[in-house]
C-alpha cells in the first residue's frame, strides 16, 4: 500500500484491465445506471454538527433505503450495475447463454458450461461486491456529513467515530506532514495501489480515491502547524483547535494574562495560584529584585532551621562550616527583609525606607549566600557574637512571621532560591533546566533570542509520595468560547519522576515529571533488569499504576486527614484555576462556532495541599500510551470528548462519559444602546459681555475715550449679531434674567428637570 502506483506501470496497468472487465455491463444496466447518478441538485440534509444549523435538525435521519440522490462529485471507479450473482458478469463466460437460456437453465447446466472458470468468476464478483459496499459506505456518510481527517495517529478516536457511523479521509504520503490544505489533492494512485498482494481491494485507497476532493466535516489536528484558517477551511468544519492559541496556552503568554488575574477572582468559582513568572529578556530589574529578596529570606531560613535544630551549647561548633560567613550578612539580610514588610503594609508612603545597596555588596552576600545554604558553610564562631545568637534568632523568626503575613508566596519559595527556566513554545519537557545561580541564569538568557525562556520560581517543597515528586495532568474542554464552556475530565494522570526527591543534583529523572522525559529513563532501566541487575529489580512507583484514587487513600492514611482529601480539597482547586485561567484568556480566544479544544493542565501540590498552577498544553498527548494507565485513561478521554462533541449537540441529555461541565458562563440578554433619549426646549439667551477692568496703575499708552469707543463697538455688534450659546473661554459670562424665561417654558410644556 505504500508503493505509488506510478513505480509500476505494467501492474497498474494490469489492474485497469481487470477493474475494466470487472465493470462490463450490458447497455440497459448503463442507461439504469446513468439515469440513477446524473440527478437534479437536491438539497443537503442540514449537518447536525454545524450550531446555527441545530434548531432547524429534524430528530430522525431520513431513511436510507428511501433516497434514490447520488453525491454527483463522487468519483466513479465501475459502472455500478452489480449483479445479484457473480455469475452474472463473468467476462470469461458466454454471456448470451446465459440470457436466452435463462429460464430452463438449471444449475447443473450451468455449472457445467461455466467449468473450470467459476472461482474466477467468483473472485471477480466478490470483488466488485467489495467495492459496491465501500462506496456505498461512504455517499452514506457524505449524506450525512461524516466524514472524518485525523492528522496524526489515534487510533482510539478513529475508533469512537467509526462506532457512529463516521468515514475516514485519508491523506496521501507527501501530503500528510504537511499544513492542512498547502498543497492540492493528489491523483488516487499517491496513496498505494487499489489491488493489494492477496487480490484484495485496499478499501484505504478506494475510500482515498473517491473522497479526495471532498472536504472533511470533522478535522482532528495532532501538530500545531494548522495554518490556513481562511483559504481551505470551512465554517461549516468541525476542527479541535481555536486560532493562534499560544497566546494564552504558551508559557510566557500565560504569565503575561495572570498578571492580572485577581481581577476574575470568584469565591469557589474562579482562583489560580501561579509561581510568579519574569521575561528576562524584557524585566530583568523586577526578577533581579526578585531573586534578591528570596535570597536573603532564605539565608533566614536556613539559620533559623539549623539553630532549632542544635543544641544551644554546640550551636557555634554545628554551624562551623569549611568556609563560615560573616554575622554581618544576618543583619544584611533581616534589614532588606524588614524594608520589603514596610513597603507592603505602605509604611513608605510618607518616607522613603528602602535603603540603596550597592551592586558590590549585593554580589558579596550572594556569595555568602550561596556558600550557606548549597556548599555547607557555617556562621563564624568567635565569642563577640556567640551570646548573640539566640537574639538573632528570635529577630529572624520575628521578620520571617510578618512576611508570611504579607507574602501569598511564602511557602513556595522554600530556602534554596531555586528557579526553573522553560522555553516559551516548546513542550515535552525540551530546554528544560534548573539553577540557583544568579549568573548562570543571565549566561542562558543571553544564550538564546528575545522571548525565548521564561524564568519561573520552582516550587521546593512539593507533596512527595513515597519520597518521589509527582505532578497532575488534568484534562479539560473548551466547546465554546462566547459563551464560555468549560468541561473537565473526572480523572487525572498521576506523572512520577523516577528517582526519590533529593536537592543534591537537579537531574531531569528526579526534577521533571514529564512523560517525555521519564520514559528515557523507564526504558533503561528495563534493560538494566534484563540484565540482571540488582538495584533494578524492585518496581518504582512509576510501575505500581497510581490513580486519583490511590492517591486518596495514601493521603489518608499517611497524612491522617478526614474525609476525600483529593476529592474535596485538590480536584475543586484544580477546576477554579482552570475556570479563571479561561476568563483571563477569553479576550484572546478564536470565537469560530465550530471550533472545540482539549487542552492538558500541568498542576503541582505542596505539602499543605495547596494547588499551583505549573502550565497549559495545546494538543496534549493523547497517544502513544506509555503505559497501562495512561492507555486507559487516553481511552476514556478520547471516547468522553466524542461523547461531548458528536452526542451532546445532538441530544443535550446524552452520556458525556468522564467529562462534567464545570463552567458556563452567562450572558444576560440586553438592549442595543442607541444614546440618551433627551429633549432640548429653550430659545437663543443674548449674552452681555464686559471686558476685563485693566490695571490702572499699568500704562498702556490707551486714552479713555478710546476705551469708551471701542467699548460702544463691542456692544453694536453683540446687538447685530447673534451669540454662541457659550461665551468664549477667557471671557467670563453674565447670566441674565432670561433664563427665568427658559424655566417658566419647561414648566409650560410640562417638563420636568432634574435637581
């Protein structure tokens, strides 16, 4: 099937033969089978999946059996005058014997005319059969406008559609990798050849054949290339992808839409805990403060966290490091701290309280920093600042609490200052890496083009099963944007890493969730089992097949909390961030009516069960499953979501399987607004002007006749010509009694004016 047809010319020539004799038919058959193909234009049943087209759907299809239309732009490949028996059109048997002995003729008799030659007659008839129903399959479903184009492979959606009664378009070879619609349809032969190596028809190629110049009802995109939305799609066409998603879905576009997402905040509707994000490409100062801040917190923190954890007497000898850092930097940083606390409770209004550190200085405590809190440094040990101790102590703790207060981020940051640089556009874990380094993160900025990593704060203190990180795809479906409607899979995908969680390195097997990535790792270590190896044989919880309910229960056992921890408390949240997440990026979203989209949320959960909003994937990963659950929930997915889509526009009570609507907004009903309905009644008010009074100290060189005459002038020409309603800027006004006149008319024509 993979060999065009053009490298081999005597077989396809062979085979035009023999689809030549296969078609030969007597001269009444052509004039039934003309008359039953070249019919009047009639009108196309409505397609039940176009919305305007939903009120006027009638509930039955019409009966099958009684449309006699033929699609006229279906391509024809035989005259479609088949027989009731194979014998019937059999190019090696004496046709007219058969016509004028066919009422004596028996079946003995005719089996002994036709001899040896009956099982090709037999071939040739199945075949012929073989065709009739393949294209009768598909002008049903032109009929009923089910024609289907996946782009890519899933098996499980050609699957659900087939069951309801749907035909796939295929696409030739040097045509399927390309955008949709960028390039014209090939001839039929692109696809392979139409007889196969066992003389069977390849219904591919028959089915590629007859509807390659016909447009698909339904296209499912795998790749993001889908480019022209204009020129070779119609409106009329079901498509899983809205226009120009990476405004919202990519990384940095994301970001840039939260930034303001307090302002659609709704309580147990819409809320979204996000690690603060920085371009560093375009705001290098604000992560740079940023990075700054979370530093000197941290230093905080680990003496805090090493003091609690040693006894007062050994406190000086347990913080000796290899290279102990001055008692200074305590003060550096509880002074930087206190200034941050100050500013978010306003305390700068009146005065300025942010003190200016040099760049010298700022380098200098990172050093000690980082010689603290990565490399096992200590504080220094002499005795000036031995008896000082605990008062630092419970001074860090002191500044630490108040900015818990004022910090929604407090937790996330952890001690370590670590963050995670993604680029923007990319996906399956790809570019990927993670520093705690000021410098080594700048060197990777300027590595790269503007706009291509964004620099997110990484969440240190994950929730851990068994000792191992894990995050959440939720599945979700966007139906509509305008309104907006939101579907949300009952069940997500657990996604562990491979290795236990450790801060000693930052490997992508024990950082990064990813599927991409894991599955690197998983099939090694299948090879290390092959061979043996002992340190491989015991299953990692990647193999053990946890779901949400697993899950669940581990949170009740080993956490001790009540109820349905996971139920309750994280798949709620993880639905308010979706919810909010789509209100900020309605503005941006393609309002095509025929357009849905299935999207993968990426969510992490701390140790207090908060839930942070990590990413958005367009086009997530629906196929290959990496393993039993994911081929089980890719299953569930893709069958619920042609429940959504195929079944609900149909029958708005119908099965939509794993997915519940969890949002649709509402739009009230309003008036257009034309303006205010006012009336003016009022007649032309003269205006008496008088000049300003000069000066008279001020010597303008003006006699005071001349001012009386150019006075007199004024006023002649108020009288002469009509005023503006409004006097001129500089000029002030002098109301006159008139406008008594103005009111006693409003009350005369009943009016009534508002005080």
């Amino acid at each position: 099937m993979d060999l065009p047809l053009d490298s081999k010319d005597n077989k396809s020539a062979k085979e035009a033969k023999d689809m030549a004799g296969m078609t030969d038919c007597t001269m009444n058959d052509d004039k039934i089978y003309s008359a039953s193909f070249i019919l009047e234009k009639k009108e196309s049943p409505v397609n039940p999946y176009n919305r305007v087209d939903w009120t006027k759907m009638c509930t039955k299809w019409t009966s099958s059996e009684n449309e006699i239309c033929v699609v006229n732009s279906l391509p024809q490949l035989d005259c479609n005058a088949f027989p009731k028996s194979y014998m019937d059109t059999c190019s090696c048997c004496p046709r007219d014997i058969f016509e004028s002995n066919l009422d004596v003729m028996n079946e003995s008799y005719r089996s002994a005319v036709v001899g040896k030659d009956e099982d090709c007659c037999k071939v040739k008839w199945e075949k012929k059969e073989r065709y009739r129903k393949i294209k009768t399959k598909v002008v049903r479903a032109i009929k009923r406008h089910k024609i289907f184009l996946i782009r890519g492979e899933l098996p499980k959606l050609k699957e659900a559609l087939e069951k309801r009664g749907w035909v796939q378009k295929y696409e030739a070879t040097k045509t399927r990798n390309l955008p949709y619609g960028s390039v014209a349809s090939l001839e039929a032969k692109s696809l392979g050849d139409l007889t196969q190596s066992d003389g069977t028809l390849n219904e591919r190629a028959i089915i590629f054949a007859l509807l390659r110049h016909r447009s698909p009802d339904f296209i499912w995109d795998c790749r993001n290339d889908f480019v022209d939305w204009h020129r070779s799609l119609s409106s009329n066409t079901v498509l899983n992808r809205y226009q120009k998603p990476s405004v919202y879905t990519s990384k940095l576009g994301m970001a840039r839409l939260l930034e303001d997402a307090h302002w659609l905040y709704e309580k147990d509707v819409s809320s979204v805990l996000f690690p603060r994000s920085y371009n560093l490409s375009r705001e290098p100062k604000i992560f740079l403060e940023d990075f700054r801040l979370t530093a000197a917190a941290g230093l905080l923190k680990w003496f805090v966290e090493k003091m609690q954890g040693c006894c007062s007497e050994q406190s000086c000898c347990n913080l000796c490091g290899h290279r102990p850092i001055l008692m200074n930097r305590l003060e550096f940083a509880m002074k930087r701290c206190e200034e941050f606390v100050a500013c978010e409770n306003h305390q700068n209004i009146d005065e300025d309280i942010v003190t200016e550190f040099t760049e010298e200085e700022w380098n200098s405590f990172l050093d000690d920093y980082m010689a603290a809190v990565h490399e096992g440094a200590g504080i220094e040990a002499n005795e000036k600042y031995q008896d000082q101790i605990p008062k630092y102590v419970e001074m860090a703790s002191s500044i630490l609490a108040k900015m818990k207060e004022v910090d929604p981020q407090y937790e996330l940051n952890g001690m370590r200052n670590m963050w995670i640089l993604k680029p923007s556009e990319l996906c399956c874990g790809n570019g990927i890496s993670i520093s705690h380094n000021l410098k080594d993160i700048f060197r990777k900025i300027k590595s790269r083009p503007k706009d291509y990593f964004i620099v997110q704060k990484y969440i240190e203190h994950p929730l851990l099963v068994h000792d191992t990180k894990f995050d959440i795809r939720q599945w979700f479906l966007v139906t509509n944007t305008f309104p907006l409607t939101i579907w949300i899979f009952k069940e997500g995908l657990l996604r562990f890493s491979s290795k236990p969680y450790t801060f000693s390195t930052y490997h992508e097997a024990i950082h990064i969730c990813n599927t991409a990535i894991q599955e690197k790792y998983d099939e090694e270590r299948r090879r290390r089992r092959k061979r043996g190896n002992p340190e491989e044989v015991v299953k990692t919880i990647r193999d053990q097949g946890w779901d949400c309910e697993k899950l669940n229960e581990y949170l009740k056992q080993n956490l001790g909390l009540s109820g349905e921890p996971y139920y309750d408390s994280i798949y709620p949240k993880m639905s308010e961030a979706i919810i909010l997440t789509m209100l900020a990026s309605q503005e941006h979203m393609d309002r095509r009516r025929c357009s849905f989209e299935l999207y993968g949320a990426d969510f992490m959960v701390m140790e207090d069960l908060s839930v942070w909003l990590i990413e958005i994937n367009t086009n997530p990963r629906m196929h290959p499953p990496s393993s039993r659950n994911t081929k089980r929930l890719y299953s569930n997915v893709l069958e619920s979501l042609v429940k959504v889509v195929m079944d609900v526009p149909l029958n708005p009570e119908a099965d939509t399987g794993g997915f519940s609507l969890i949002y649709k907004q509402n739009i009230p009903d309003f008036r257009p607004y034309l303006g205010p309905c006012l009336f003016v009644f009022g007649k032309a008010i003269t205006l008496v002007e008088h000049p300003r009074k000069r000066d008279k100290k001020k010597k303008n060189g003006w006699s005071k006749s001349q001012q009386q005459q150019q006075q007199q002038q004024q006023q002649q020409q108020q009288t002469q010509q009509q005023r503006a309603w409004t006097a001129p800027p500089m000029i002030p006004r002098l109301r006159e009694p008139k406008i008594v006149d103005f009111i006693d008319y409003l009350n005369t024509a009943r009016c009534t004016a508002a005080n």
